[in-house]
C-alpha cells in the first residue's frame, strides 16, 4: 500500500530529507515554502532539544515546516492574514494529517481563536513570531535579537500566555552565549 504524504514527511526524522520533501511538495502543489520556514523550523528544533521539551519534536518540526502551507507574501492582506493559518490546517487535513496535528498548526497563531490552545501551538507561535522578527522584510530590517526578543514579550505576546515564554527567553540567552 502506498504511503500518504502525511505518513511519509512524518515518518522521515532526517531534518534534510524534511526539507527534500518540502521542496518537492512546493514544486508539485504550489504550497509556501522557503529559506525563513527553514530558518523558524530550525529554532524549533533548536529549542525543544537544547531546553530538553516534553514533545515529539519531530511532529513539532514537521508542524513548523507545514503550519504556513497557504501563506501569501503579502503582508499587507490583513484579511489573508488572518485566514492563512485555518486555511493551512484544512489543506493539510485533506493531504491525511491527523485532526489534531492540523489543530497544532492552525493554533501557531491566535487569529483563530480556536482553544484550548495545544502545549506544540505555544511553541510554534514564538519559533514563528521571532524567526520572523529576526528576518529582513521589504517594510523593515530584521530586528537585533535582544530587541525581537523584548518585542516578542512586550508587544507580540503582552496579553497572551504563552507556556513556554520564560523557557524561550533562557534558550535564547543560552544560544546567545553559544554563539560568544
């Protein structure tokens, strides 16, 4: 029997061959897909290893690469914005993702609203917001990783709870001294 797309990205643990399949699945469905998802898949994956988070990383990290499949590069469609996550979640439903994997998806942003919010979601949202943050966009320059980091707490996330905040405030300040 042949292996459905969510089966076989899934099964794959190889972060490199997760990438293969990504590009292979931009060029064959037109999905979103590119450098900043691998750069925000990658503090996932960073951080669940390096804080030693209770979660099956390699359904995170797939989450990550997949969480912004209908995503638009125009950042000033507030509409698309808003609608891109639950729109992800539905594609990704129909590609055979497990109902709740496709919930952890849509949940890595709030425009949803859909709760209880999953523990993963929590830490899609911040790989998410502050990879992003960290990123040059045509409206701005990348934010220094101090400042995407207070922004992320005081601005993005004020009036959220976010499980994982303090977690990722002392990931980053570890990678921070790594990186010294």
């Amino acid at each position: 029997m042949e292996q459905s797309i969510s089966e076989y990205i899934l099964s794959e643990k190889d972060f490199g061959k997760k990438i293969e399949i990504m590009n292979y699945l931009k060029r064959k469905t037109g999905i979103f897909f590119d450098n900043s998802v691998i750069f925000k898949a990658l503090i996932t994956k960073m951080f669940i290893e390096v804080m030693n988070i209770d979660v099956d990383e390699n359904e995170v990290v797939t989450a990550m690469l997949l969480c912004q499949c209908k995503k638009i590069n125009n950042a000033q469609d507030i509409k698309k914005i808003e609608s891109y996550a639950k729109e992800s979640a539905e594609y990704l439903e129909s590609l055979g993702f497990s109902r709740d994997f496709c919930i952890m998806c849509e949940q890595h942003n709030r425009y949803s609203n859909n709760y209880p919010r999953k523990k993963e979601s929590d830490i899609l949202e911040l790989a998410d917001q502050f990879g992003g943050m960290l990123l040059d966009r045509p409206e701005r320059i990348a934010f220094p990783i101090e400042e995407a980091l207070i922004l992320l707490e005081t601005r993005n996330l004020k009036n959220c709870n976010n499980i994982y905040m303090a977690d990722f405030k002392k990931f980053i300040n570890i990678a921070k001294e790594i990186k010294a």
